[in-house]
C-alpha cells in the first residue's frame, strides 16, 4: 500500500452560484477519502462518500462514480451540462479490475469477463466525465441528477488520476417561477440534493420548517371486507399523529374512470395528493391476490432482465409525471423504459400491508404499539443483526454486509450494537435453528444477504428457513431488508420455474403477518435480487438497501417509507434506462406502515412553548414557533406575551411514547382548541364547523404513563366564553378552582416538559 501516495489533501465542499438559466458547480474533493488495495492481481479503488457506487459497464475499468442530484426551477429543460475537471493527482502502476457486470442472485457464477478490447489501448477511461444524466419531477419539485467520474484508468500507462477539482455547469430553460410543492417532499428534495439553497429560491421557504405536513398524512386503500379493521388501525395511528382517509377499491371501482382497477386506484391516489388532502402516505391494505374480500391489486410491470411482464411493482401507483398508464406504445407491457415514457420518480411514499384478514391487521396493530413501545429501549433500540450465506464465493455475503456497515450504518448510528450471524465466521453455523435465535434476540434492524426463493431464505446447512418459520418467531419486531431473490412475491403470478408452492404467505408475508414476532417492516425483491462477485462492490439490491438503511438514520425524521422513496430517488438516473437498476427499482417493494419511524436511542430535543393572553376574548393562546410568536408581539397589540412556560416537542422530533397535539380554531370566539383525544379530535370535526382545524402543532406526554420531571397540564372551561385555559401552575389553577367559579375544571389533559433554558 505504501506505492499509493496523493500529495495534496482538500477539503471536501460544495459550492453553487446561479444565474439566469445557467448554474455552476465547483466540485473540490478530498484525496484522504480514496481506498485502494490489491486482489488477485487487479488493482482496486474506492471513495468514502455514500453516494459514490460502481459506474461501470461489464468490461469496462471497475471505477466508482459520484451520484449527484441538483434541484432545477420547475418545468426547467436541460440544453446542456459541461465539466471541466482540473488538478488530476495520479499514481501508478495500477492494473484496474475489469467490471464483471451484475448478475442474478439465484444465477451460477458465469465466465469471467475481460476488459473490452477497444478500451485496453486508450489513454483514459471513461471518455467523459459525466454520464448517466436524467432530468425529472417529484411532487412539483424538478431534479438534475447524474454521474460525475472522478477517477480515470489509463489502460495504457497503467495509471490511475484522480480529479479532484471540477467546475460543472449545467445550462437550461426554465418556466415560470412557481410556489412549492408539497412540504414533505420538499424536505427530501432538500437532503437529496447538493443546493438545497436554491430550493428555497426556485419555489419559496418551507413556511414552518418543523411542521412538515399539511391536510391528511395517509390514504389507506382496501376492501370493504378489511375495512372495520382498517379503520381501527387508522384511528390507532391517529393517537400517533397520522391522520388517514379510507377508501375501498369497491368504492373506487364505482367512483373513478379508467380502462383498469389499476389505473383506477391510482387516479384515486392522485386525487388525494390534491387539496384539500395533500396526502403524504399512502398504504394499500390487503394482499395482490384475486380474492375479493382482501385484493388490492398490483400493477403487473414489464422487466426486461429476463422478460417478466409480471413484476408487482406498488411504485406505479406512485409516479404521476409523464405518462400516466406507463403504456404509450399501446402493447400493455406495463412501463418499458424506450417507449412507454414512464416516470419512475415517486409523488407519494406508498407502502403494502399484504393481509388476507381482519385478523393479519389486528395483529399487525399490536405489532406496531409493541414496536413504540420498546422504542427508546436500551436493551432493544440499538440492536441490530446483519446475517449472511455464501453468494458466489466464500465470504462475499459477510465482506459485503461488513461495506454496509461501514459506509451506511455505523457512521450514522451512535452507539449501535451490531450482531453478526455469517457463514463464514469460524465455529459458526447458519440454519434455521440459529437464525431463529439471532432474530430472537430482538433487534431494531436486520440484513439478510443470501439466496432465496418465494416462501424461503437459503441457509448454510440443512432445511431452507421457511415462511412457517418466520411465522414462529417470538421476539419485539422491528426493521428487516434482503437483497434476497423472490422472497417479497406479493403476488400470485411469480414467474420462475422453480418457485415452489405455497406461494402463499411468500417469506415477507410471513414475516408481517406473524401476530408475535417478525418485523413491522420489510423491504425486499418481489422478483430476482441483483449482486456482484466482488467482495468490495456492491450491486443494485445491495445498493438500494444502502441507501434506505442510510436514509433512515441520517434523517432527523427516520420515516422507514421515506427513506425508501430517498433511495428509489437517488437512482433514478441509473434506473431510467434498460438496467439492473431499473429491474431492482420495479421489484422492491416495501411491506408495511410507510409513515413508521425508525427509531433510534432516545435524543428528542423539546421546544419551548410561548403563551400569549388575548385581552379581547380572556382566552390564551400557545405557539412554539419563534416566527408565530414575533408576529404576534409585532402585530396583534390585543395579545400579551406571558413568556415561556413549559416545553413540548415538535413534529419530525417527538418520542414515540408521545401524543399528538390537535389544535382548532374556534371561528366564533377567536380563541385557540387544543386536545390529545381523538374522541374529542373526532367530535369536533364531526359536530362543531364553526372550529377549523389547524392540524398537529405539538406532542406531549399522556397522563397514564408521564416521564419523570415532566408536568401536568390543568384545563379549564370558561362557561362565559365558551374557551380553554391551561397552565401547568398547580398554584394557578388552585386560586382559579377557589376563586373563579365561571371557569369548570376539566383535570390534567396532559404532560409536558419544563423550560428549556
């Protein structure tokens, strides 16, 4: 390693200016983030930076590439992108590795690849130093994204340069300035891209940037058998701040237009991404099955990899860009990439619960309050599992887990405890006896790299771990991703010639429905995984695994659905075209609640709350957002600043012990509503129009299990003017109780947490 020398280490920055129709990158990397090491002879490269991965085409120098997403002005049309790299540090010799290409999982190892012929006598490799570029649309925002090589092989010097400098200009013609789009896909266009400055710019400031929804969060589509259970679960949700609508597919079958069920659900989705809903989240309840009473269907989708015109892809129901059937050519081989002009970039975060019963939903119920509850739990919250077999040569599944790791969990989760189950560690078996055991152990997250097949993981030795299997665990359930082929077939088209039956319930199934165990969430391959023999590459499904596992931690809100739709984001450009990316992009579903957390060691910071006394109607009104508080102080003389007195948590950073907050405003007497029952939450809605909802402000404790130190909230009702007033003052409301008869005691609502100074 000593012949690998950089002389000059930079700092690692970004940095954007913009003018009219033209935006300008400065790229300065740092040469400390490069890896090398030998292997058989071949000489191999890597960066440090989560959005660097293997750029390269079979034969092709093994070199890895940099992701990057640039946000556009809306409706921006790209006219052209240019760089100029400057400052190459270069070393050598260096005999680079030709790319072997990806390959199925379930494939044996094919011959080996040479490097191509017309690439052995050229002096640099690649030609140009962008490549991969798509522009699209998500949510109303417009994204740039591409590859920018800074590596270059030189197959005839048998050298390797680094460009460390580049400037990249991107020109384009934009439309009309616009406003923003939807707040919560704002926020994710502001952690995909490198200038979430000019988000900001391009479609205005998020108005509150701690309240990221707006109207309703979730759409729950099912059948009207499912139904009365879904609505209990919706209303369990709810006293987590997630409010839902409900609509079965045999209402949308009545109710919308379209030459498909399909098509008809996703114009039902559409709809509700509109005002007044603006929905976030949408879950489809209910298996991809032909019965009836629990079907929600699929979109089949056409893969070309092997030719499958059956792949359930549930992100169909999600993209509205573009054309909207993913059918242009007229065939109804349902979204190929040269011809159908289908958008693969999500509007929404959807996710499915494949059920059959009331009973799976119940259970799942359970399930997810069981999974709250343990959040924040020592003894549970920071332990995660990653388990591996043999893919193609011993040791690949634990080199590549251990990448994982190093690159996308450990620098994002403080203080984790990693557990390890391999095939590969000495003395170690993997069966299903041990992999139960390891999965009973309760863990916060879990990777499983090996085969797999509908209703199985491959195992070491022995019997294959099965779908009964998964049905039998006994532990707290949390957060599991494969890479494995065919174990999500939510559908009862799998298309492989060995699948054996029961495909019903296929192993994510299993894994789901279990009423003890399993997981509340599981993201894996509705058709064939896609790997790389080498030990230090990672193909597509490891990679889009990388990066919800990524996103999960490295988000304030560690929302498990958002973190997919990041990861399906951040590759769009290498999934536009014909690819095993675009094959992966199909075939990952998510299973589960899309709007659940992940959640990790307690580390909520609450806000203080400021509280105001309108003298005009006697009523108080709180507000933890410091630009509310400065616009009452500067514009509404009538409201008196009482200062802080007590502290709550906002949205996108509350325990997951905490309530949510309702807050209404009451149209007759200009006075504020606040309440965490959702009885009351729901009365309101129903019975009194004269208060307007104003959505979740806040999150406290409830009075059944308070944290220590926290304090109670006393409510009283005015019976003169029809309002509420609350303290946290045991003083204050013992002089009101004695001495103001008008006002009723209502008791301690709720609990909340003391200033913050």
């Amino acid at each position: 390693m000593g012949k690998y020398v950089f002389v000059l280490v930079l700092v690692f920055v970004f940095s954007l200016a913009v003018c009219a129709g033209t935006m300008r990158l400065q790229l300065n990397l740092d040469a400390e983030g490069i890896r090398l090491h030998r292997q058989d002879a071949y000489d191999f490269v890597s960066y440090d930076d989560p959005r660097c991965y293997n750029a390269a085409g079979p034969g092709e120098p093994e070199l890895p590439g940099l992701r990057i997403t640039l946000a556009l002005p809306r409706n921006a049309h790209i006219t052209g992108i240019h760089c100029l790299r400057e400052s190459p540090l270069t070393v050598g010799p260096f005999n680079a590795h030709p790319f072997q290409g990806f390959h199925i999982l379930s494939e044996e190892r094919s011959a080996s690849v040479a490097m191509k012929q017309e690439i052995a006598g050229r002096n640099h490799w690649p030609l140009q130093p962008i490549s991969r570029a798509a522009a699209f649309s998500m949510r109303g925002y417009r994204l740039l994204q591409f590859c920018y090589h800074p590596f270059v092989y030189s197959p005839a010097a048998k050298s390797l340069s680094f460009y460390a400098q580049a400037e990249i200009t991107v020109t384009y013609e934009a439309g009309p300035a616009a406003a923003g789009g939807h707040p919560v896909m704002g926020r994710l266009v502001r952690q995909l891209v490198r200038n979430p400055d000019d988000v900001d710019r391009f479609y205005g400031p998020l108005h509150d940037k701690g309240q990221s929804r707006t109207g309703t969060d979730m759409l729950i589509v099912t059948t009207s058998t499912l139904r009365p259970a879904v609505e209990q679960y919706a209303a369990f949700r709810a006293g987590q701040g997630i409010s839902s609508v409900i609509k079965t597919v045999g209402d949308i079958e009545s109710q919308y237009t379209g030459d498909t069920i399909q098509l008809k659900i996703k114009q039902c989705i559409y709809d509700h991404t509109q005002a007044p809903h603006n929905v976030t989240y949408v879950l489809l309840v209910g298996d991809a099955g032909t019965d009836a009473q629990y079907s929600v269907p699929d979109q089949n989708i056409y893969g070309s990899m092997d030719g499958d015109n059956t792949i359930p892809g549930d992100i169909f129901f999600s993209c509205f860009d573009d054309q909207f059937d993913w059918n242009a050519n007229g065939n109804n081989r349902v979204g190929e990439s040269y011809s159908d002009d289908a958008d693969i970039s999500p509007d929404v975060v959807i996710g499915r619960l494949p059920v059959r019963t009331t009973g799976h939903i119940l259970d799942y119920l359970a399930k997810v309050d069981t999974y709250l509850a343990e959040a924040g739990n020592p003894d549970y919250t920071p332990h995660l599992l990653l388990s591996g077999v043999e893919l193609w040569s011993s040791g690949d599944a634990e080199d590549k887990s251990e990448l994982m790791y190093a690159n996308y969990i450990n620098p994002y989760w403080p203080d984790n405890v990693k557990h390890t189950l391999y095939d590969s560690t000495p003395g170690v078996t993997v069966n299903v006896a041990s992999l139960t055991d390891a999965m009973e152990a309760n863990n916060n997250f879990m990777h499983m790299a090996t085969h797999g097949n509908v209703t199985k993981w491959g195992m070491e030795s022995g019997d294959c771990f099965y779908a009964a299997d998964a049905m039998a665990l006994d532990n707290i359930p949390g957060v599991i991703a494969t890479i494995s082929c065919i174990v999500n077939a939510i559908d009862p088209e799998v298309n492989c010639y060995y699948c054996d039956p029961p495909a019903d319930p296929c192993l994510g199934e299993g894994l789901i429905r279990n009423p003890n165990g399993g997981c509340v969430v599981f993201v894996g391959s509705s058709r064939y995984g896609i790997g790389d023999y080498s030990h230090t590459v990672h193909g597509p499904s490891f990679t889009y695994n990388d990066g919800f596992i990524h996103y999960c931690l490295d988000t304030p809100e560690g929302v498990t659905g958002e973190a997919f739709t990041q990861a399906k984001i951040d590759l769009v450009a290498d999934a536009t075209y014909d690819s095993s990316y675009r094959f992966i992009h199909y075939n990952l579903n998510f299973c589960g609640d899309p709007s659940l957390r992940f959640y990790l060691e307690e580390s909520y910071n609450p806000l203080n709350m400021h509280r105001f006394f309108n003298t005009r109607t006697g009523g108080h009104f709180f507000t933890i957002s410091q630009m509310e508080a400065d616009y009452i102080q500067s514009n509404l003389p009538h409201f008196t600043y009482e200062g802080i007195k007590f502290s709550v948590y906002p949205p996108g950073d509350f325990p997951p012990s905490s309530l949510p907050v309702h807050r209404f405003f009451n149209t007759r007497t200009g006075g504020h509503f606040f309440t965490t029952s959702t009885v009351e939450y729901q009365y309101i809605l129903d019975n009194l129009p004269h208060y307007t909802y104003e959505g979740v402000k806040f999150y406290v404790f409830g009075t059944s299990n308070p944290p220590l130190g926290s304090m109670g909230v006393h409510r009283f009702f005015n019976t003169r003017s029809g309002g509420h007033f609350f303290t946290t003052s045991g003083m204050e409301a013992d002089y009101i109780r004695q001495n103001v008869p008008h006002f009723v005691y209502e008791g301690i609502k709720f609990y909340v947490m003391p200033p913050v100074w």
